[in-house]
C-alpha cells in the first residue's frame, strides 16, 4: 500500500486556541438535530464532521475564513452552538440554516402513501440541512460519482487533510476544513492519484475550480432549483446527479432528485411500488409531492425502507497500483 503523504513541515499542526463565540438557537418544532446535521458527513471518517458524544463538530471553510462549530441539544429543545477560528461569526449566523430553520413543508402531504405518513409520524424532527457552502457540496458530490462510497469517502478524507486547513478549537480529534478554491485548483495530479480519485472526477473538481467563484456566485443569485442545475451542469464533468447532490447539501432543496443514482431509484421503488424500479419509475413514484421529493426520499432513509440487499457487496477497485 503506497504511503500517504506527509503535511508540510511548515504547517501548524494545532492552531492556538482561543474563547469560542457562543450562541443559542430554538427551533420553532421538534428538531432531530443528529440526523438532519449529521447528513452533512461524507463517511464515518470525515474530517469535518464528527460526532463526540452529544456534540456534533464541524469544519467548514466560510466566507470569513476557517471555522469550527460545536453543536449540542439541550434538554429544552434549543440547540447551544460555539464556534471557533476566523469564520466563527459566520458559522454562527449559519447554525439556524444548517439546523433546518429554512426547511419549509408548505404543501406537502404525507398521507398519500401509508409508508411515508408513518415515516413522517414517526420522525417530526427530520428537517432539510443547509450549509450554503456552494464550492465544497460541489467537490464533494464529485467525489461521489460513479464509484462506491467507500472509495469516495476515503478519497475525500485523503485530500482534505493533506491540503485543507487545520480546525481550530477543542475538536476531538484533528479536522480539517476544505481546500479553498484556489486550493482545490493546485492539487498536484500525484495527489489526487495517491488519494485514489479517479482522474474524471479529479478533472472535474480542478475545472470547477477554475470558475470556482464565478459558480458560487451565479448558484446563489439562480432564483429556484433548475436555475441552479443550468449553472452546475456548466461545468464540463457536472452531470445532473452530481448538481443535485450539490443542491441538496448546500441548499437543503425540497425536491431535488438525483436522477442516476445506483441505489435510489431501487430503494423508492422498494418504499413505495415494493418492487425496484428504474429512474423513470421513481420519477412517476415521487410525482404526488412534487415540490417535496427529497423529503420523501429523506423519510424513506429515515424510516429503513430499503430494498433488501441482493448479491455481495462489490469490492471497489485501487486504480492507484497501475
């Protein structure tokens, strides 16, 4: 097994910590804050995500810099944040967007199937997660194309912490927030190789990040769902499926679908025909909540409602050895 590389020398291994900015945010429901933050993680190993105990840490690299968030429910229902590093203010300001306080199911009506009326009882607390980090659900949906996520998530662990920047704060354990998008631009390509991402995908996060700013900056003034889509997909190597991945993490997007996915269309078929299906056929499944797909599929995750696996699971293939 090739041996990962060393950070450089220079690099400080633990920033100096400071007193953390504090907040507290109240949800106007019930608020399932594990499962609707945690979503945000790419893998059990994420390096900007852990869970320790009750408290959710997160790294994210925001408009003011690096920024460590802690997060913990209290027993009243609010959600106590602190937040460490340059960007903490910002990660603040964010908690309610990354809490689900923008999730809004106007118009959506669970009772049209048994499954997900029982689903949607059962879990009030699940909201929709934003992180309204446009560039780093962009990279990260990358990763996750047309390879399993054992290997997209291992991939992702490797290039963060080789070349993102060092959480500041009481974190855990070591994390890592996001190359910036200029840093995504420079990874050398024995990086990405030594990562194990394979070069179409590795093409198409440095091409993103070329127009990086110019993408973050038209998605967020695109006024709804496919104007977004229309922006992404410009982008050579962006498919649908990797812009709505996008959508759905940085945005929390009601009814984003992400159509060619190897799972989902099975899974929906499973949950609501109880037989697979193609993408055709989850589309004309999910039609009734129209406006609110990605919550039904949320509830369909949310509640177990998988297909029964059929066959061994598929042992991914290490390119990096040729």
């Amino acid at each position: 097994m090739l041996a990962e590389p060393r950070p450089a020398p220079a690099r400080d291994p633990r920033p100096a910590a400071t007193r953390p900015l504090e907040s507290e945010y109240r949800p106007r429901g019930a608020l399932d804050l594990h499962r609707t933050v945690v979503f945000q993680r790419r893998g059990a190993n994420d390096p900007t995500l852990v869970t320790a105990g009750p408290v959710i840490w997160r790294a994210s690299r925001t408009p003011q810099g690096v920024a460590t968030l802690a997060l913990r429910a209290t027993a009243d229902g609010a959600v106590r944040a602190a937040a460490w590093g340059p960007g903490a203010a910002w990660a603040l300001d964010q908690v309610p967007g990354l809490c689900g306080a923008h999730d809004e199911a106007e118009g959506f009506d669970a009772t049209t199937h048994p499954l997900i009326a029982d689903a949607h009882r059962r879990h009030p607390g699940l909201r929709l997660s934003r992180t309204d980090l446009v560039f780093d659900a962009l990279a990260s949906a990358i990763f996750e194309q047309k390879v399993t996520g054992l290997q997209a998530f291992a991939a992702w662990r490797r290039i963060v912490t080789w070349f993102g920047d060092r959480a500041p704060g009481p974190t855990p354990r070591p994390m890592f927030a996001p190359p910036s998008i200029d840093g995504w631009r420079h990874v050398p390509s024995w990086s990405w190789h030594r990562a194990g991402l394979e070069p179409p995908q590795s093409r198409a996060v440095v091409e993103a990040a070329r127009r990086g700013e110019a993408i973050v900056r038209e998605t967020l003034l695109a006024p709804d769902g496919p104007g977004r889509d229309r922006v992404l997909t410009s982008v050579r190597g962006v498919g649908p499926w990797t812009a709505a991945e996008a959508r759905i993490r940085a945005f929390g997007d009601p009814d984003a679908v992400s159509v060619g996915d190897f799972h989902l269309a099975h899974h929906v078929g499973y949950a609501l025909a109880g037989a697979r299906t193609d993408d055709d056929g989850m589309l004309r499944l999910l039609a009734p909540w129209s406006g609110h797909r990605q919550r039904v599929i949320r509830l369909i995750g949310a509640a177990g409602l998988m297909e029964p696996r059929r066959a061994p699971r598929l042992h991914p293939e290490d390119h990096r050895d040729r």
